[in-house]
C-alpha cells in the first residue's frame, strides 16, 4: 500500500464546527501553498508546522 502524498495533519483537539471552519478560512491559503512544496502539514489553534518537507527536512512555523 502506497502512502499519501501530501497529508494535512489536524491537531486542534476539541474544537467547535464553526471554530474549525474559521481556521480554515484563515489559513486555506497557507495550507495550500505549504502543500504544494511540503509533505504533512500540521495545523492545530494557535500555528501551522511543516513536518515532512521536499527535497530536505525542515521545520517551519506560523504561529497564527
């Protein structure tokens, strides 16, 4: 079985519908991008981590 290619790993904890819906709507634009040059993505409350990058690893933060 292959793995996924680009993973968006959420790490909100219990959070309300509209709560979560808001992240997205604030953040849509900053996931994509990250997706597009990295591998997973977290996103939980307060930031947005890059967790597996292409080519090398990094580690990058955006508090939000």
């Amino acid at each position: 079985m292959r793995e996924p290619h680009k993973l968006l790993f959420l790490t909100t904890g219990n959070i309300k519908n509209s709560d979560l819906i808001l992240l997205f709507e604030a953040n849509f634009s900053l996931i994509l991008r990250e997706l597009n040059h990295n591998n997973v993505v977290e996103m939980n409350q307060r930031a947005i981590v890059v967790i597996a990058c292409s080519p090398a690893p990094f580690l990058f933060l955006s508090f939000l």
